[in-house]
C-alpha cells in the first residue's frame, strides 16, 4: 500500500534541517504540498524548498518564530492563503539551547526552553485547530524525546520536562479533537544523529556510549523519525490518538 496524501497541506515547523528538513521531504514524497518553516536559517529552508520542488513536490518557504503567538497567527493566516488550510501540522520546532546545571539554571534559560518546546506546540496547534475542526479532519504530530522519559542527560532536566509535557499535553489536545476528527499524536526520538541538537551539544564520547546502548547498534538518522511521522500523517492511523511513538533502536522500550 502506498502513502497518498496528494491534496493535502502539510506544515512541518524548525523544517530548515535535521529531523524537519527529514519528514518535509518524505511528506512531499508522499504529495503532499508542504510549508517549510524556518526562524532565522533562511538560506536553509530555501534549499529544503529546492530539493522537494526538484525531485517533483511542492513546498514553500514560511518565516515565523513559533514561540510567538503573534506570529503564529500570522504564519497560520499567510500558509492558508498561498496553499491552503492546514490538514498536517509536524510541531517539530525544539532544541535544549544549552546543557545547564538546575543550580546554575537561569530564568530567562528556563522560559526559552519551555516555550520553544511546549509553547510552541501549544500554540500552533490551537492555531490550525479551527480550521481542522471545519473540515473535520486532520492531523497533528507532536515532538517528545527520550529525555521525556529518563530525565535526559547532564543539564538536560528543563529540556526533558518540557518535552514530558509535550506528550501530556498530547493525550489532552487528542481527547479533545477526536469529536472533530482529528487526530493527536506523537513521535519520541531517541540519538538521532546528524542533527545541529547532537552537533551541539553532544561529545563524540557521548554519541559514542549513545550508539553502544542502543541495541539495533547505531544512531538514529532523521530519515527513522520522518518515516514514523508519514506514518502518523496518513490514513493507515486512523485509529490511533494520543499515542507516543519510540524512535531510539531499543535503547529505551516502554
């Protein structure tokens, strides 16, 4: 069987590389027309748009900081416009910014995690819920983490409670969709590699002890997480909400 999501809307937010880059493409793959949201990497995004549109996709550039409720809006109004309302949303802008200590752990630290993961999430979903709740159909494809589970590693613990929250928040939203038809779920990835998070803040140490207990033997690429989330994007999940998906090789098993 075969994924067809020809005359959908797909907006894929943090989509300029990485794990967004990654599930852009394979929702263009699959016919989707898709809006590639970028904050600042312009340039990136622009080439994201190139690679779809020259293997035969549609996709348009969209710049918004998704923790802005402002420009959300915005963003949610201008995509409608140019291609239509919005039946996909990936919430997949995140990152942990930086490793920090709780006993160094600064406000203004504390909030841009919280919102760039949970903030975020919240409000584009509330964004393109009207008009998934019109059409009564839709679908919606948070991003968690591992580091929900376990605690992440060392100065990771705001990161990995904004993204617990991500998946609460998950199981709310599907409960209150599901009368419309609309579909909540989410996706948890473990050590994806060749991402700027890992590039970061992650040793070659550490990515090595990551790929050592990881049972499949080696790093996640965006690729895993992207085939996850078509997956979740199509009509082969009918029946599933407010479910969250392991993506880590069995490095954590539920």
């Amino acid at each position: 069987m075969q994924i067809d999501l020809s005359g959908k809307v797909a907006l894929v937010t943090g989509a300029s590389s990485g794990i967004g880059a990654g599930i852009a493409q394979v929702l263009a793959e699959a016919g989707a027309k898709v809006a590639v949201n970028y904050n600042s990497s312009r340039e990136k995004a622009e080439d994201v748009v190139s690679r779809i549109r020259q293997a035969g996709g549609i996709a348009q550039a969209f710049q918004g900081d998704v923790t802005s409720a402002e420009q959300i809006a915005v963003l949610v109004k201008q995509i409608g416009s140019e291609m239509g309302t919005i039946d996909i949303l990936i919430n997949n802008a995140g990152h942990m910014l930086e490793r920090l200590a709780n006993a160094e752990m600064t406000e203004s630290l504390y909030s841009r995690v919280i919102d760039l993961n949970l903030k975020s999430t919240v409000f584009m979903s509330k964004a393109v819920l009207p008009g998934m709740f019109a059409q009564r159909s839709g679908r919606i494809v948070n991003m968690s983490s591992v580091a929900a589970h376990h605690g992440g590693g060392p100065g990771a613990s705001i990161y990995a409670a904004s993204k617990a929250a991500v998946i609460a928040y998950t199981k709310g939203l599907a409960k209150e969709a599901a009368p419309y038809g609309v579909l909540v779920n989410c996706v948890s990835p473990g050590f994806i590699g060749s991402t700027r998070f890992h590039a970061q803040l992650t040793s070659e140490e550490g990515r090595q002890a990551a790929i050592a207990g990881t049972p499949l033997g080696r790093q996640g690429e965006p690729a895993d997480v992207a085939g996850a989330v078509l997956f979740l994007a199509s009509s082969l999940s009918g029946f599933i909400t407010g479910e969250t998906i392991e993506i880590n090789g069995g490095a954590y098993m539920r």
